[in-house]
C-alpha cells in the first residue's frame, strides 16, 4: 500500500504532465468546496495550465466575491471538450458532484 507522500507525488506527476483540466465542485455548493476548487484554479493558472473549473449549480450570491469565482461554469456543454486530467473537491463521488454518467 502506497503512503501518504508517494499518493502525494503521484497527484502532482499527473498535474504537471497535464494541460488540460477540469475542476469539479458538489453539487449546492459551499464555500468549502467552491474554495478549493478556487484555490486550485489560482495555484494552476499560474503554472499556466488550461483551466475548466465546473459546479452543476450555481454559485450562491454570498459566496460570488470569491476570487476566480467569475471563470466557474455551470454549463455543461463543457462536457464535450477532452481533459488530460479531471480532479474533484470536496466530494467522494461522481454523483455527489452532480455530474455521474457525463464523464
């Protein structure tokens, strides 16, 4: 069984291989998973990766001043681009994401 730093390692090889990537937040988001999502678009933006960042719902008002909240879609048109990679926050599961049976 891999330790926690060799799961680590491997995240990031398949980060920095990528160029193309989706983010994925819950479904009724909160600021939990919209700032990790968020995070990670900041953190990827500036390695100059193409950036996708997807909530099946929309943003709630209060949550909107967050930075890099204007690039989140919940247009799911976006389903039809290819991703090198496709990371989820802050969800166990495709379903909980809100977006099973589109990847």
């Amino acid at each position: 069984m891999k330790n926690h730093q060799d799961i680590s390692q491997s995240i990031y090889q398949e980060i920095k291989t990528a160029n193309n990537i989706l983010l994925i937040s819950h479904k009724k988001p909160d600021g939990d998973t919209l700032g990790s999502n968020l995070a990670l678009v900041n953190l990827l933006k500036k390695k100059k990766k193409n950036i996708t960042s997807f909530c099946a719902d929309p943003i709630p008002e209060n949550l909107q001043f967050l930075p890099n909240s204007h690039i989140m879609t919940d247009d799911h048109k976006m389903f039809i681009e290819k991703y090198d990679l496709v990371i989820t926050l802050d969800c166990s599961n495709l379903e909980y994401a809100g977006v099973d049976g589109l990847i």
